[in-house]
C-alpha cells in the first residue's frame, strides 16, 4: 500500500514514490530519463570546468543521450522491477549501484577505444590508467544519474514542463555537440 493510499506522504517534505503517483510507469520512467539525462550533464559540465576543456562538454552529451536510450532505459526497467515494493530510499540507492554498474561496464571500452584513437591519431600517449579513470568518471556519473532519474522522476513526472524542459535542454547540448563532433562548416 503506498503511502498516499494511507493518507498521505510520511513527511511533507518528501518527494513521492512511484506509487504515489497516479500515471502510468512509461511517464515516471521518461521523467526519471529526463532528469537523469540533465543532472549527468550538469556533472559532465563541472569536470569540463574543471579540466578547464569546455568541448569535453559537447563531446559527453551524445555519448550521454546514447548511454540513456540503450543502457539508460534497460537499467532503468530492470531496476524497477527489482525495486517495486521497496521503499523511496532502498529503491533510489539500487539504482544508483546499477546505474554506477551499467555505467563502469559500458565507460572501460568507451575510453578504452578512445585512448587508442588518441593514440593512433598521433596525439600524446595517454596513461595507462586513463581508461580506469574514465570509466569511474563514467560509472560515477550514470550513478548519480540514476539515483536522481529514481528519486526526482517521480515528482518531475506530475510536472510535465519540468521535463519537456530537462529534454530540450539535453537535446539542445546534445545537437550542439553532433553538429561541432561532425565536423561540418557551414561558411
């Protein structure tokens, strides 16, 4: 029984669960992508300020649209079903370990093909543990993903310009970055 069903949230000041909202599982999972696909690149953004490599930013948001339509939606359903009945809290910190997982299996041959077109295209020779540190950079970013796609997907579900507004955001970065990765000069 959902906590909406006995009344109510427990606190006030918590976000609902999937049960307590009252749409179908395809819209909480679209939101849940949604968010996930903006707070990943809101994360991808700092390591790109970080690293003070503002193009790492355009280079990630394809590679993080194309992580979310194949792995992203596969975890994402499994991940529901394996936490239905749990709790908010359970359920959101296993699918940050399964989007943390999904993350590491799918970032080592991403950086791994990487360094070695780096490598092959003449550039500096990578470090061995660049593809080790990619692929945690990878898997630590789906996780957060992940996590924030379970716990705010919900919510952001009931809020549908939320989310139309967290796609276009994505898609707008993400056509930027296929446009700049195409190499295409349009002058």
């Amino acid at each position: 029984m959902s906590r909406a069903a006995r009344g109510g949230l427990a606190d006030e000041n918590e976000l609902p669960d999937v049960a307590d909202v009252p749409l179908p599982g395809w819209r909480v999972l679209a939101a849940g992508l949604a968010v996930a696909a903006a707070v990943m690149l809101v994360a991808e953004m700092f390591m790109a300020l970080i690293l003070r490599t503002p193009g790492l930013l355009l280079v990630a948001a394809p590679v993080t649209v194309a992580f979310l339509l194949t792995a992203g939606v596969v975890v994402g359903v499994a991940a529901s079903k394996v936490t239905r009945g749990m709790d908010q809290r359970k359920a959101t910190l296993v699918f940050f370990v399964a989007g943390f997982a999904a993350g590491a299996l799918w970032g080592y041959p991403v950086f791994s093909l990487l360094i070695q077109a780096s490598a092959s295209a003449g550039g500096p020779e990578p470090a061995p543990a660049a593809a080790i540190a990619g692929t945690l950079y990878m898997a630590s970013t789906t996780g957060l993903g992940a996590l924030a796609g379970r716990y705010f997907g919900p919510w952001a579900a009931t809020r549908p310009s939320l989310v139309w507004s967290c796609t276009g955001a994505v898609a707008i970065v993400t056509l930027i970055g296929v446009y700049i990765l195409s190499g295409v000069d349009l002058t």
